[in-house]
C-alpha cells in the first residue's frame, strides 16, 4: 500500500512539474523579441512599434497618406491598377513596332519587386520579357537615342505613399524638400508650378515622356470612360479623362501598393513568429551597429533625405542612351544646382528587394550581400565624386561575418512580400498581354 503512494504521489510530482516547467517555457519571452521591441520603441518618435508599421490599404485605406488634391478612393485605385498594366496606352510610340508593346508595368515589374528585372528598363523601344523582366532588350528597328530608357535605374514603386518627392533627385513635388527650389522648376519640373506632391506631378510628365496616349476619343476606344466616370464624378465631364485625372488614378494605385505582409510587418503587428531568429538578429543589426536605421526610417524603411554613396553610375555598365555628362549622375544637385546637392541620391525604400539583383541609381552591385559588404567596407567606388560630398554615415561598419549574414538574411526574407500578386490585375480593357504586348513578350509570358 505504502508502495503504491510513494508511486502515486511520485507521479503527482512529476505531472505538476511537467506542468509547471510546460507553462514556464511558454511564458518566457524570445530575448531576441524583447532586445529588438525595446531598440525600435527607443527610435520610434511616439515611443510605439507603429511608426513602423505600414498601413494596409485594403483595410486601412484612410491611414494611407494621400497626395495634394487625390483624396484616395477604390474607384481611382481600380482604375489606376488597370492603366498601369494597359499596354493600350502606348499608342504615341516613336515606332510602328513599338506602339500597343508596353506599360508602366514594362519598368516596374511585380516579380521583380516593381523594378525592372534587368539593370536598365526599357519602355517604347524594347522587346522581350524573359521570366522576370530580365530580358528585356532594343528592338532592332530603334536607333539607341530613340529609345525611351533612363540614365539611372528606376526606383521601387512599393511604399511610395510615403514618397513626398520623387525620383532620385527628388525634383518633383512642390513641397516639403522643394520648398526653396523654385528657380529649378524648368522642363519637366515645370510641372511642380500645379502646387502637387510628388508622385502627381511626376506621372503628369511621365505620360508624355513615355509615349502614352491619354486623350478622351482613345481611352474611349480601350473601353476606359466608364471607370473614369465612376473615379472622378467631381470632375467636370470635359475635364475627366486627361492626364491629370489619369496620374490621379495611377498615383492612387501606387500608394496602395504597401508591402503588409512581409514577415516583418506581421511582426510588428504582434506575430512574434513571423521572422526567424536570424532575421530578428539581422534586424538588431540594421537598426543598431549597422546604423541603415540613420537613413532607412519609418514604416517604410526609407526618407526623403539625400545621400552620396559614391556608387558608379549606369552609363558605366553599358547601359543605353547614357553617358559621363547624364545629369542624372550628379544626383540632387542635377536638379537643384546647389553645390552641396552634387552626387547625393533619395534614400530608397527596401521591401522586395531580392528578387531585381540590380541596386544603387547605376545598378553597380548584384546582390544583396555585395550591397552589404560595400556598406561594410566604406570605401567609394566612384572616384568622380569628391570626397567632401560623401555622407557622413558611410564609413567602415566593422560588421563580422555572422553580423553580415543575419543583415542579408533581414534584407532577403525579413522584408519581403511574397504576395505581390494581389496588386496585379487578371486582365487589362485592351486584352492586350501585359506588362508587355510585343511578340516575344507575348510568347515569354504565355499569351499566345
């Protein structure tokens, strides 16, 4: 009897142990989730993890920040997702072999986190697609400086909500860091005289730049009127289908496009799971001995701040249509003409940037490894630019080689979207295949 106790009770015992030892390690909190809470709660201006947190514009539209005049609605973004997809609308192409080919989609690719999938984009001009936008090259009836291409790579359109100048000289956008740079407002700057954000202003002249045809007979014709009509009822009915009710749209469309799903967004939402234990340490690392915090801020790990990296410029890459004089090689102070602007590019935003292995304004590293080690290292690659104008935050960073892996590793999956697609719509008005519509696309991306 008394064994039959001592058997009892030693199973009582070692249940409420397993109980108590089950309970306590379910309570106890992943240190590498309270060091990184704390870090970011210390950078957080409101002292809260939602400084970093980005809206999610299915669900939180009216949290999204909109632009002067483009209140955000669904109507404008419907319209504005199937525009930026319409190869309609390249109708004004320099070429018969160019016209109805591409999109604002040719250059900003969602596979490839809305960037071009090769080291340059090619608009009007181009040809071909591959698997990621990474074949896209000249269509042969093009003379080089007939194509429609740019000097610098193209920006990441995700996040640009955030964006209150655009490009990477950041001239468009009357306000906020254009305050003061009225005497630039020229050429295509010009446009900042209608008192617009940004992204507004920049599609305005975008359209004309890239030989897109927005006239009310043709967007008549791709079937568009109805969903003009059912996004800009305030507007007078002579005044609805032009360029500046079409950059609304589009504009209203890029703002939604915020990454909310990548696994360090569902972490600052409260899933402690959503990041691994190398991603989370890769975060300390960003937002501590790496310092990218300095530069990359908010919810959308970017700013309207201006750096020189001393990275090398496209043209040197081999890139069309480009050379030594681009001004867009001499960054801010392109635009600005203020000797202290020189070689100094936007802070770009950094969601989805592993899938385009093309980075800096002249695509100059392939990786993002090879972005980290070049911050490591801290030392200029482009001797054109003096020294005098290289941020005082590039320096050598002395990361170790685990410090460096665990950044990478945030970089590639911490702030990645693996769900892009919801942006994408199935089909455009035109039926014509998307994002481009010549015939090797068509073959590359199964529309045939």
């Amino acid at each position: 009897m008394k064994a039959q106790s001592r058997q009892t009770l030693a199973i009582l015992v070692f249940a409420v142990l397993a109980f108590f030892v089950g309970c306590t390690s379910e309570q106890l909190p992943n240190p590498l989730d309270t060091r990184l809470e704390r870090r970011l709660v210390e950078l957080s201006p409101d002292g809260s993890l939602d400084y970093f947190r980005l809206p999610n514009s299915e669900t939180e539209l009216g949290a999204v920040p909109a632009g002067v005049g483009n209140p955000l609605t669904r109507e404008k973004i419907e319209l504005g997702r199937m525009l930026f997809f319409e190869t309609g609308l390249a109708a004004d192409a320099m070429h018969e072999g160019g016209k109805g080919t591409y999109s604002c989609g040719s250059c900003h690719v969602p596979s490839a986190g809305f960037m071009p999938g090769a080291k340059q984009g090619i608009a009007d001009g181009g040809v071909g697609f591959g698997q990621n936008g990474e074949s896209r090259g000249k269509l042969i009836d093009y003379a080089e400086e007939e194509l429609d291409v740019q000097g610098a790579r193209p920006l990441s359109v995700l996040n640009t909500a955030f964006v209150t100048n655009s490009t990477w000289s950041g001239k468009f956008g009357a306000n906020h860091v254009n305050r003061g740079t009225e005497h630039a407002w020229v050429g295509d700057a010009e446009v900042n005289e209608r008192g617009l954000d940004g992204l507004e202003a920049q599609i305005i002249e975008g359209l004309a730049l890239h030989r897109m045809r927005v006239t009310i007979g043709w967007l008549d014709t791709l079937g568009y009127l109805p969903m003009y009509d059912a996004a800009f009822a305030d507007f007078p009915e002579g005044d609805r289908y032009s360029p500046l009710t079409t950059s609304f749209a589009l504009s209203a469309y890029l703002r939604s496009l915020t990454t909310t799903e990548a696994p360090f967004q569902r972490w600052v939402r409260g899933e402690e799971n959503a990041m691994s234990d190398q991603e989370k340490a890769g975060a300390m690392v960003f937002f501590t001995k790496a310092g990218c915090y300095r530069c990359h801020k908010g919810a959308a790990l970017s700013s309207n701040e201006f750096h020189a990296l001393g990275v090398r410029d496209l043209w040197e890459s081999g890139a069309f249509a480009t050379g030594p004089n681009d001004i867009r090689n001499f960054g801010r102070g392109g635009f600005t003409g203020f000797e202290e602007d020189f070689y100094k590019f936007k802070v770009p935003q950094l969601y989805n940037m592993k899938n385009s292995p093309f980075y800096f304004h002249g695509s100059s590293r392939h990786s993002l490894r090879s972005v980290v080690e070049y911050f490591n290292e801290g030392v200029p690659e482009n001797d054109r630019v003096p020294e005098a104008q290289i941020s005082p935050y590039f320096h050598p960073l002395n990361l170790t080689e685990q410090e460096m892996a665990d950044l990478v590793e945030f970089l590639e999956h911490g702030l990645y979207d693996p769900n892009l697609d919801r942006f994408v719509p199935e089909a455009v008005l035109s039926g014509n295949c998307f994002p481009n519509n010549d015939p090797l696309s068509q073959e590359q991306l199964g529309c045939n």
